[in-house]
C-alpha cells in the first residue's frame, strides 16, 4: 500500500472526528508538503533515510521551523495508524524534530496599537473592527474569522468558542468596545454568515490589509527575527500582555487565551514581576524573638 492510500484511510477515520478548521489545516499540510515527497512511496519504502531526506526537503523550502514539525508529526501519525491497522509491519522510523524556540515576544504599545488601528481604517474598514476585537477579546485568527452570530450572548455581554484549537469550548467577555463591534456588525450579519464578512463572503485570513497596515506602521522594518516581527498573532499576545502588566493571574489570563495548560501561559510571566514582589511582601512573617 502506498503512503497515499494511508493518508485517504487516516483523512476518513481519524480526521473526521477533528474540527473542520483541524482538517483542513491537516489536509493542506498533506497536499503542499507531504504529497510531493512520499505520496508515490510504498509504505514498506519509508525508512529512517527516506525521513531524513523529506525533512532536510522541507527546511531547505525556507518553512518555519514549527511547519516542519507538523509536517513530520503529520508523517508520524500516519505510519502509527497504518501499523495500528495492520497496513504494514512496521516498526515507525525515529523521526527526529527541529529544535527551535518559535514563541513570539513582540506585542504592541497602546500608542502602536491606536496607530495600527487607524492605519487599517484607511485600508480596510473590517479589518480594523477584526483587529479591534481581537485586541480586546485575544481570540485565534481561525476562531475570529470563523465566529458566527449565535456564538455572541448579547444578554450576559460574552463570546462563546465552540470549536478551538485545543477542543475545549470557552466563554470571552466581551467588554464596552468588544459590544460595540459585535453589536455593529450584528445588525448586518445573516446568521449563516461569519460574524465579520465582506460582501456576503467570508474574509481571507491571509489577506493583504492587515499586513500593508503593518507595513506602513513600519513595524517590522528592519527586524529580521520572525519572534520580533508584528503579524496577525501579535494581537492575542498584545491581549495577553496587556492583561498580565495590568495585574490579572496567570490562571484567569491562560483560561481566557484558551491554552491547554499554564505552561504555555508562562511566557508572559515576565511582564508582572511587581506580582511577585507583591506576593513576597503580603507575607511579612517574622520568626524572630
């Protein structure tokens, strides 16, 4: 059995059971990435050199390091349920990952965000109601995008994530400009129909407005390391820092970010240090006669 024929078997009987937005993310690795390299191999043909190759493939296409090692996670799961399913005997090659540190440090001053902000009103009215909202709500550019008008309650003023990234459903609050955004585009919106869309379709997530704001902000000019560089993302870490340097716990900023566990809410941990301070300090225990 080729590797093509695994994959259609794992797209009906695993993915299936995952988010649309999961599977089609899968399925765009397995077509631009995967496919070209291995799609014709046999499954018996796919040994630890024919790993190596495909991965020093994929690094050489420039892909984020972070690509990569879905692609190859993508390669491992695969061959797993091929084995599992008795498709071949196996065993999985080693497939040896990347190393690398992708976690973005970069988030936006109150002064950069405002002029962001009103660099995209005069490219793109929606994207700046987008990215308005995100400020103020920290949601994934897919759960934004895809955000339909029943998941906002006007009623207890919150925004309910029903399908994410970590498959646990959340409730935002949404605050004073958050409700205002969300009810502006209500009173347009058809319930089929994403909360944001233009002209009845819905918008691009790689569309070129927010970057050509970026652009003329100026924010990136001359910062080659990608973790310093303003994209999209930069507006969830923007809400996330904002919400720890204003003195939120970590906990509460972890749940409202919708992160599997604290450990990835830690990186912000910096930007409250007066916390702990703060929290040393409310002890004032004296062992002393």
């Amino acid at each position: 059995m080729k590797i093509h024929d695994a994959f259609l078997l794992y797209h009906d009987y695993v993915l299936c059971a995952t988010s649309s937005r999961s599977r089609q993310t899968e399925t765009g690795r397995w077509q631009h990435h995967i496919a070209p390299e291995l799609a014709a191999y046999e499954l018996e043909q796919i040994n630890a050199l024919t790993i190596a190759k495909f991965r020093a493939t994929l690094l050489e296409k420039k892909l984020a390091p972070q690509t990569v090692c879905h692609c190859l996670s993508l390669l491992r799961r695969i061959l797993n349920r091929a084995v599992e399913w008795g498709l071949y005997s196996g065993p999985v090659p080693k497939i040896r990952m990347p190393k690398f540190d992708n976690r973005r440090i970069r988030y936006l001053t109150h002064s950069e965000a405002a002029n962001l902000v009103s660099t995209l009103y005069t490219i793109s009215p929606i994207w700046a109601d987008v990215a308005v909202f995100d400020l103020n709500t920290g949601l994934r550019r897919g759960e934004l995008l895809s955000l339909l008008p029943s998941q906002i309650d006007l009623t207890n003023r919150e925004c309910h994530i029903l399908e994410s990234k970590t498959f646990h459903a959340r409730s935002i609050p949404l605050n004073d400009t958050a409700m205002n955004i969300a009810q502006k585009h209500l009173a347009v919106s058809e319930s089929a129909l994403p909360l944001f869309h233009a002209k009845g379709n819905p918008l691009n997530p790689y569309s070129r407005h927010f970057r050509e704001a970026v652009r003329q902000c100026g924010f990136n000019a001359g910062v080659s390391d990608r973790r310093s560089q303003v994209c999209f993302h930069t507006l969830r870490h923007t809400f996330a820092s904002w919400l720890v340097q204003g003195g939120v716990p970590l906990q509460v900023v972890s749940q409202l970010l919708g992160h599997a566990s604290l450990k990835m809410t830690l990186r912000y941990a910096h930007l409250a240090p007066s916390q702990h301070r703060a929290a040393v300090d409310s002890l004032c225990i004296s062992v002393l006669p």
